[in-house]
C-alpha cells in the first residue's frame, strides 16, 4: 500500500506518473502484474522520500532538545 498519490511527491513525481499511466492503458493486466516494476519503483522512491523526511525530523528533533536542555541548564 502506498500514499495516495493525488498528493505532491515531487521527487517521484515521473514514477507516478508513470504507474498511473500504466494503470490507465492497461485497466485489466495492471490486476495480473502489468505494472508491478512501476510498482515496485515508486515503492522504492517513496521509501527514499520517507527516509529523508525521518532524517530532517530526527535534526530537528536533536536541536529541539539541546536548545531544551540549554534553558533547563540555565535556570
């Protein structure tokens, strides 16, 4: 399963396109594995995208709590 896809992804924005393409010309063989290897790419795309966004939020996280223990040492 994976997010929908209505919503921006500008990194995989072609492998959307892409899949949706593929789901679009072949709306019976996509049920057979037609389009598994666009699958398979945007499965691939959207785990790097989410990676990236773990990363920015454990930075950010890491910053939140030093300026935390900042203050708390201050008082």
């Amino acid at each position: 399963m994976h997010p929908p896809l209505f919503k921006p992804h500008p990194k995989c924005e072609d492998v959307v396109k892409a899949l949706v393409a593929c789901h679009e010309d072949h709306s019976f063989r996509k049920f057979f594995g037609h389009c598994n290897q666009y699958k398979a790419a945007l499965d691939k795309c959207f785990n790097e995208e989410k990676d990236e966004r773990r990363h920015a939020n454990m930075m950010a996280a890491r910053e939140n709590r030093a300026r935390y223990e900042a203050k708390r040492d201050d008082k």
